[in-house]
C-alpha cells in the first residue's frame, strides 16, 4: 500500500473527506505503517497518547476501566486523537483485537503539520468535537 492508496482511504472518511490531497499527504508522510500485535494496547487509559492512530485494516477494542464500550474496524477510523493532540491522559485503552495495519503518527509531527496545513487541524479538531459531543 502506498501514499496514494492511504490518502484515498482517508478522503474515503467523513473527518478528512473536506482536507486537500497535499495535507493529507502530508499527514501520511508524517507517519508509519505498522502491524502491532494483537492483544497490544495502542492507547492507554490515563496515559497521555504519543501518537494519532488511523486504522488502515483489522479490528480494534476500545475499553474504559477495563469493559469493552466500542470497536473500531472501518478503515480510515481514528483513534487517541484526543490524547495526540491535546497531550492529556487518554480517556480509553485501545487493544489490537486481530490482525491490524494502521497508520501511526507522533504527536509532534502532528503538531508541526498543524502550522502547514490548517484545514487537517480543522478536520481533527472536528473529530475531536464529534467522539466527546456522543460521551
């Protein structure tokens, strides 16, 4: 899969359907392709994030305090959005459910893209709005 085929998946989202190709590009140059391994915890509740996790392929779990409250299995799906950004503790542990890709981006390069491409800001910001509007 290459920059092309993850800028589509995202395009393909209602949170980056709005941003322009060059920052989405940016956005994935910015990051990783990563396979963790199942049963790892991407995320951890009461951890401050180090990363914005985007889901290319597979099944996550999402827990608070232990119980499952969601799964994650669209690709395009973003999760510890708020923790990356905000760069406060995460409010749900995040576990690898199955065999999984995502891309992996670190909340500094996040940050930075921040300044160069304000409508991702914009659209994560969004997300951000949308997930803590449903709690």
């Amino acid at each position: 899969m290459d920059a092309s085929d993850l800028i589509q998946i995202l395009k393909g989202t209602a949170d980056f359907a709005q941003v322009d190709e060059g920052s989405l590009g940016e956005l994935v140059g910015a990051g990783s392709v990563v396979e963790p391994a199942v049963g790892e915890d991407i995320v951890r509740q009461g951890e401050v994030g180090q990363r914005l996790w985007i889901l290319i392929e597979g099944d996550l779990e999402v827990l608070v305090d232990g119980e499952p409250v969601n799964r994650v299995s669209r690709p395009g799906e973003l999760v510890g959005q708020i923790s990356a950004v905000s760069v406060v503790p995460a409010t749900a542990t995040v576990r690898v459910a199955g065999p999984t890709r995502c891309l992996a981006v670190p909340s500094p390069s996040l940050h930075r893209l921040f300044g160069l491409c304000p409508g991702l800001a914009e659209a994560l910001l969004r997300s951000m709005a949308k997930y803590l509007g449903t709690r």
